[in-house]
C-alpha cells in the first residue's frame, strides 16, 4: 500500500538528476502548450480546498491576464500522489501545489520544488509567524508561501463537562486526567477524547511537550523517541489509555466520529483551531455547548504549544517555466495580499503575524461558542507554538507506516514507549534504504 512513498525518494541522487532530466525535456518542449484563447496566462492549481474558488474568482477580479485553473484531487494522499507520478512522468505538472507543511520539505530535499526566495519572497517573509517559516524552510531556504496556520487548541463540550463536575475547562494534563475520571463515572459510554492512533496527532502532543525527535543536517538524520518530552507524553496519555478514559475505536473526521460529537459521547477534541469550521458545519447541534480552550500544560511556564495542521503553495520545480513567475503571483496574492481576507471571511487563520496580533483578529467572536472571543485564543495559540520542531523529509510516508507500530498500542498490544521504539527504528531502516545517513 502506497508504494508510491517508497519509489518517492528511491535514491536521494536519483531523485534529483530525474528531476533534472524532466525539467530540461520541458523547456525544450517549447511552445508545445497552448494557453487561452484571449491570450490570458493560465496556470493550473492542485488542492483539496473546497472553497478554492473563491480565491480564484476574487483573483481574477483585479488581475485579468492570469487565469487559474484550480484542480480539487480530493484529499491529500491522492494529490501527493498524483504530484509524484506526473514528476516521474514529466508532463502533467501543475504549476502551483496547495501541500501539508510535514510534506513540503518531502520534496524539497530533492530538488522538486523551486525555492521561493528567488521570487522576492524575502521581502515579505518577516510578516509570517516563526513557525510557519520553519515549516517551509529546508537548509535555510523556504520553499512555499504558508496560507494556513494550525495552532493546537482544546475544543471542549461545556456542558459535558459541566455535568460531570467540571466547571473550568482542564488547565493542565493533571486535570485533564481528573476531568476523563469524572465524565467516565457520569456515563460510562462518554470519553474524554478519541484518538486511534493518528500520527499527526501523535507527533503534534509530542512536540508540545517538549519532545523533538527528529533532526535533520542535508542528508544527515537523527531519529530517536527516547528524550524527556516523549517520555513526558507517554506518562501522561498511557493511562488514560490504559483505563480506557479515551475512545480508541472512532477514527477523526470518521461520521461517527461527527454523531460522538454531536451526541455529547466525546467532551474534547485536541487540534489544530482550523477545525472550528468543521464543528459549525457538521456538528450543528453542538452550537452554542462547544468553547475552545488553550491545549493543557506540563508546567505554568513557559507555555507550550505546537501546530497540527496548516500548509503552504509550493512552486513545483518540474513544471512549466514559463509561468513560474505567474504562479508565485498568485501564490503571493492568495498569502499575502487580497487573498488573506478571503481567508478571514472563511474563518480561515493566515499565518501572518501581523493579522493574528491585529484587534480585528484578537476581538473576533463567534455565536457557536457562546460569543467566547474566539480570536484572542487563537491568537495566543499561534504566538507559544514552540519552535525547534523538525519534519523528517519522507514525513508523509512515516506517517502512513505509523499503523504497523503505533497502531499496536491503541489496540493494547504494546505501551506507546515500545511502539515509538519500534516506529524510530523502521523511519530509520526507510531512510538508510532511501540513501540518508541516519544516526
């Protein structure tokens, strides 16, 4: 399954002289493409954003000699997917590529994306927040515009929690435990959360306490789950693992996954504040009980935080470089300039320093969670996002093999030690395969 991944890297030089070939077979290509018949430069867009064309519309509006056809593949496998083998296949390209920030650097490491500071993107990259920069950044160069944000926050049903005799949303991962105890003796049918074991989510909780397993030097790797933050986590969710406090059998984004939410069988959900626009279309009978919270700390201090979730436009290298420059304007529009507020008007979070920190942004409120002034959490959520955090350069595939590993200690098969011990040793046999040196 995906097999893809793996012909992915297949050789980290490899990969880069293919990459080399197709690039120098479509320039000689020439004028073989043909573009719109009223001369507009039309550039092709891959995404999963339903809402893309509003983006697009709103583009077209002020800038009427760049067309942008905006293709929705559906979901993010299916697109990295489709990027990879149109790469390989050397037509077929798209000139621009919506994509995860744990991808980006996937295939920046070989050579398949253009670097966007050679488009001016240096002159306005100080706007962006830390972390959305660190996520499109590959031995000090960036390689996507970051248009979305994902700063982890605790959704939380405040009347679950009041029934059982919580009347503050949990602080601390100590009074998160209580607060699971106390809603498993109100029904036993409630859980304080689910989680099957989804790697996102794993590697989110461990950066946010501390853990940083992974470090990458060019082709030089560091793989290892052993440091005090991953012991910090799995002392602090095993338990409730082991008392059955979570609900380990309904999977995220699952509809039964939506009813547990809708029905008040799940009291919290730990992600990135995106999903805000999630509960409001799908769980409509939760407006109105649903707040959101700051994501429970270790310690008072410092806070805490880490991203799950959030993405860039990335420029392939491989495609037409004609309309490279028409790409990135694009690319820039939708990052920087009319397309954030097209963004804002989805409830969307740019990763902008200068919106998050804005009164506009801060004193926003929301009617489905009570009127809470929902942006200054947010806010803060983006501004304690720790830094030092590294995506490994085959990330999309390390997560995908998580299952064989991971998986195990969600079906009571090994604790999540032995599972993360397990998970470090085959992310590194992939990446020896894949040419890495890893230690």
């Amino acid at each position: 399954m995906y097999r893809w991944c793996r012909s992915r890297f297949g050789g980290i030089a490899k990969a880069m002289a293919a990459v080399l070939v197709i690039v120098f077979a479509l320039a000689a290509a020439g004028c073989g493409s043909s573009g719109p018949a009223d001369g507009a430069v039309e550039i092709t867009l891959w995404t999963w954003q339903s809402t893309i064309d509003d983006f697009t519309r709103a583009y077209s509006k002020t800038h009427p000699g760049v067309r942008v056809k905006a293709v929705n593949v559906g979901s993010n496998e299916k697109e990295y997917m489709q990027l990879t083998n149109a790469i390989a296949a050397g037509k077929g390209v798209p000139d621009l590529v919506y994509m995860d920030y744990n991808a980006v650097q996937q295939y920046a490491v070989s050579s398949q994306l253009h670097s966007v500071d050679e488009h001016g993107f240096d002159s306005i990259s100080d706007d962006f927040t830390l972390s959305s920069l660190a996520n499109v950044s590959y031995q000090g160069k960036h390689y996507g515009l970051p248009i979305s944000a994902g700063p982890m926050v605790m959704f939380y049903n405040s009347d679950l929690l009041t029934r059982a005799g919580v009347n503050q949303p949990p602080a601390t991962w100590q009074a998160y435990a209580q607060a699971a105890r106390k809603l498993a003796d109100l029904d036993a049918g409630v859980h304080i959360t689910s989680d099957s074991g989804d790697a996102n989510f794993l590697t989110s909780m461990l950066w946010q306490a501390g853990s940083r397993p992974f470090k990458v030097d060019g082709t030089h790797l560091s793989i290892g789950f052993s440091d005090q933050g991953a012991r910090r986590f799995t002392g602090m969710w095993q338990p409730l693992l082991d008392q059955r406090l979570v609900d380990t059998k309904i999977k995220m984004w699952d509809e039964s996954w939506y009813k547990a939410l809708d029905d008040g069988r799940i009291a919290t959900v730990l992600t990135g504040a995106w999903l805000a626009t999630s509960l409001k279309k799908n769980v409509k009978a939760g407006e109105g009980h649903w707040r959101i919270a700051p994501i429970p700390q270790y310690e008072a201090q410092p806070i805490a935080n880490a991203e799950n979730g959030g993405g860039a436009l990335v420029l392939p290298a491989a495609a037409d470089r004609r309309k490279v420059d028409a790409a990135y304007d694009f690319a820039r529009w939708f990052a920087h300039e009319g397309g954030v507020q097209v963004n804002l008007n989805q409830d969307g979070i740019p990763p902008l320093a200068t919106v998050l920190n804005g009164a506009e942004f801060r004193d926003k409120t929301d009617p489905y969670f009570g009127g809470q002034r929902t942006g200054q959490i947010i806010s803060d959520a983006a501004a304690q996002i720790s830094s030092g955090w590294t995506h490994l350069p085959y990330m999309v595939y390390g997560s995908q093999i998580a299952a064989n590993s991971v998986g195990k200690a969600y079906l009571g098969k090994c604790t999540l030690n032995q599972a993360l011990i397990q998970w470090g040793q085959d992310l590194s046999d992939y990446g020896r395969q894949q040419g890495f040196t890893v230690n």
